[in-house]
C-alpha cells in the first residue's frame, strides 16, 4: 500500500512563508519615531558623500532610503550636525 505525501510530511503541498525583508538603517530611524536618529543617520551620510565626491545632494540622500519628506523635514538639522561633526574631528 502506497502511502500519501501527507502522511510523510504533514506541511506537503504548503508553499513556505517568504523570509522577511532585512531592516536598513533608515528603516530603524524612521521606527523610533523620533527625530534624534534620523537626524543622526543623515548626517552621517551627508559626511560619507562628500567625502567620497565632493558633495551632497538630495539625491544622494534618497539613494540612501531617505523619503523626500524626511529629507525637507530634517535635511537642514541634519546638515547643521553634520558640519558640527567635521569641525569636531578636525
């Protein structure tokens, strides 16, 4: 007597669960719900492209996850502790 998938393996014929999407570091700023953070985290990048080619642009932050609203909302914050960083380190 044949027996059937199911009673082998009692998941046969369920499709798994697809893996769960890895948090980028925006994605963990923007779930404290503070300002702090992203702020923290844009500045930091602002630091890193302007090192690397000279500039930042709005761009660059909406190549690294940044929304356009948070951008406009915190770009000048985060601009303003971005030089407080450099000036620091020099």
């Amino acid at each position: 007597m044949r027996r059937s998938n199911h009673e082998i393996d009692p998941f046969a014929g369920f499709k798994a669960l697809p893996p769960l999407r890895q948090l980028t570091p925006v994605d963990k700023a923007r779930m404290t719900g503070k300002p702090g953070p992203m702020v923290a985290l844009m500045a930091r990048v602002m630091i890193e492209k302007r090192s690397l080619k000279g500039d930042c642009t709005d761009l660059d932050l909406k190549m690294a996850g940044f929304r356009q609203a948070e951008i406009d909302t915190h770009g000048m914050e985060a601009r303003q502790a971005a030089l407080r960083l450099v000036h620091e380190a020099a």
